[in-house]
C-alpha cells in the first residue's frame, strides 16, 4: 500500500510541470527544501536542533559558483564535489557540536552559521557580498543545453535523487546507526555503558545531514541562478526545521510532504493577497495543533487502520 501510494505521488510530482509550467520551479526548489530539511529531521531524531543548517545549504551553491569559476563546468562534478564540500565542512564542525546537547547544541550552530553568513555578507572581494554570485548554467556530459531545458532536466533529475536518496537515508535509519539516533535520544548513558561510542554515531549523522543540506543548496544554486548570502541567514535555517516538523520525522517522505505544502502554499497565498504571512501562519498553527507528528505521521495513521 505504500509503496502505490509512493508510486502515484511521484507520478503525479513529474506530470504537475506539464500541467503548470510555472510549477516546476516551485516544486524545484521545494525538493532541494526538502533534502536540507531531511537532514535536519535525521538530527531531530537524537533530540539535536540544528538552527544552522541553512550554513551548509548556503556553502554547497557557493561552492558550485565557485568551482565554475575555477573552469569546472560539468554538472555531475559540480554536484558531487559541492556535495562532499558540505559533508567535509559538517564533519569538521560535527567534531567539536556534537559533544553538547539540548539548547547549547542548538545556539551553537546557529553562532557558527552566522559567523558564515557574516563572512559571506562582507567578503565583497570573494563572495559578492549581498549582491552574491551567479551560477551559470553547466553543462551536462559535455552538452550544453539552454537555460529552459536544463531547468526541465534539473527538476526531474531533482526528483529521481528524491527517490534514491530517500531509498539509501530510510535503510540508514533502519541500520544499527539510524536506531541508535532514537536511542541516544531516550537513554544516551546506557549506550555509553554498553560501550557504544555515541559520539562517532552523532558526528556520522550530522555528516550526513550536512551533505543532504548541501545537495539542497546545489539543487536551489541552479534553479535560483544565484547565491546570496541570506540562504544561510537564521531564518533559513528556523525554516528547515520548521519544514521537519511539519512533515514529521517519522519517515524520509515527511520532509518533503513538509517543504512541499510550504512552498505550495506560499506560491497560492501570494496571488491571493499581500498579507500571505497571516495565511501560511494560520496553516501552520492548525497542522501544528491538529496534527503533531506531522504529514507522515497522518498518512502512517491512515495505513495502520486500514490494516
């Protein structure tokens, strides 16, 4: 059942563009939403609150704009390497974060990722200050295509590594690792005594977290054009984890169900009214209020009583 439930959401993300062309870089850009947000909720699953993850999001697309300018111009290179850019940067950073917990975790990251945004604000020479820098259109195994059709073939290569990516983080939160983040979040001493080394375990996590965050950047870098510094700002980051929750950290869908209800309903409110934050706000409090464990957690209810 779920898996024809999953089948038909996919099927009807890639027929939506053909429909409504200007949909495809709503939906773009909430994939890329959604990798970051995942790699938020796999840190919420320890009971971490990363209010900084918007630093990898943002370091991955300048990495892109500045590996093009380096002269490197093939897409699958730009996004591998921006990718593993992330995941080092989250792994060197991981190192020192994941020795704390609970609010000193959270204000942590979130000093850091506002060390970055400042560095990114002011280093006018290196990062174009708030201008930002562009990122070109690359090509794909040598062929250069124009900017509509790479856009088509982003948005659907973004939702084929929807599918694959979610395949490989949902059998690593089924692996002794992925377990192992719930059980550091309930009894994280007795795992201590059981000699099992919960700091390697939460700095592998946020690695990985750190590179879902980047792949989002890179997808975001190319559907926007440009990076600029406020996609590492706070706020960025409080609405990754705003997008976890809605979604619901129960399963790899939830993130996505989450970035796409917010960015459909920020596109939707917009052409209603100016006021579109009374909207999306009053949206949010009824989903947080009527459902607490989010979209999946709706959608797991709904399976388990037709069982």
């Amino acid at each position: 059942m779920r898996a024809i439930f999953a089948a038909a959401a996919i099927l009807t993300l890639a027929v939506l563009p053909v429909a409504a062309p200007w949909l495809q870089f709503v939906l773009t850009l909430a994939i890329a939403k959604g990798f970051a947000a995942l790699g938020v909720a796999i840190l919420l699953r320890a009971g971490l609150i990363s209010i900084g993850h918007a630093m990898f999001f943002a370091a991955s697309a300048y990495g892109v704009a500045f590996l093009a300018r380096a002269g490197i111009n093939d897409f699958g290179l730009l996004l591998v390497l921006s990718v593993l850019s992330a995941a080092l940067v989250g792994a060197i950073a991981g190192s020192f974060l994941v020795r704390y917990r609970a609010i000193f975790f959270a204000m942590l990251n979130l000093a850091v990722s506002m060390v970055f945004y400042a560095l990114c604000s002011k280093l006018y020479g290196v990062t174009g200050g708030t201008d930002g820098l562009p990122v070109p259109i690359p090509g794909i195994f040598g062929i250069v295509v124009t900017e509509p059709v790479f856009k088509s073939m982003l948005f659907y290569l973004s939702l084929t590594l929807m599918v694959l990516v979610g395949f490989a983080v949902q059998r690593y939160l089924n692996s002794p690792l992925g377990h192992a983040l719930s059980a550091v979040h309930t009894n994280e001493i007795r795992l201590e005594y059981l000699g099992i080394p919960v700091w390697a375990i939460l700095l592998i996590a946020y690695a990985i977290s750190a590179a879902l965050a980047g792949l989002g950047g890179v997808i975001a870098g190319f559907a926007i054009g440009r990076v600029v510094p406020e996609f590492a700002f706070w706020t960025a980051s409080g609405h990754l984890v705003l997008i976890a929750v809605l979604g619901g950290i129960g399963g790899v869908p939830g993130a996505f169900l989450g970035a796409l209800f917010l960015e459909l309903l920020h596109s939707a409110a917009v052409t209603v009214t100016d006021a579109w934050n009374l909207i999306v706000g009053v949206a949010l409090i009824a989903v947080i209020m009527f459902m607490p464990q989010g979209f999946y957690g709706l959608f797991s209810r709904k399976e388990a009583s037709s069982l």
